[in-house]
C-alpha cells in the first residue's frame, strides 16, 4: 500500500464519516480490484453514527456492497444479506 493510501485508511478508520477519505479509498480500490478492501471500506462506512440517520444513503451503500460480493468474489449469500438490509433500509429506494 502506498503511503497516501495508508494515510487515508487510517484516517478513514479513526473517522469511518470522512466521505473524502471513503471517496478516495473507494475509487483506488475499485480500479485496483482490491474487493477485499473494499468490502472492509463499505462495511466501515456502514458503522459512521451519521449513516443510521441517512436510509437512503445507507441502503444505497448496502446495494453496492451486496454487488462486489455477488459481482467480484462470487458470494450469493453475503450478497442476499446484503440486498436484504438495503430494502430493509429504505424500501422505497429500488437501485
């Protein structure tokens, strides 16, 4: 990992709200296909105390996740759980 990227994990870690580090993180780990990091990202962000006020925006990041699970590792379940939360979230929101 390069120094940037570590430095923006671990200022991600200590604020999983800091939507610049997420946005930064989530696009050099997507080119890279580093699905692994991206799924701990999604599920980091998942836990920021302002994203349990946001349905929408949490089951919009709940469908991105149960993507890179069904998508890129091949994981039915974690994806079927994923899919789950997000109507559960917001079930008005159909991605």
């Amino acid at each position: 990992m390069t120094p940037m990227l570590e430095r923006l994990r671990e200022r991600f870690s200590a604020d999983p709200g800091d939507l610049r580090s997420f946005s930064a993180l989530e696009e050099q780990w997507f080119v890279a296909g580093s699905w692994d990091d991206l799924i701990w990202l999604c599920q980091r962000r998942l836990e920021a105390p302002g994203l349990a006020k946001d349905p929408k925006q949490r089951s919009g990041l709940l469908f991105k996740l149960g993507q890179i699970h069904a998508e890129r590792r091949g994981d039915s379940e974690a994806a079927a759980r994923c899919f789950r939360d997000a109507l559960a979230a917001s079930p008005e929101q159909r991605p």
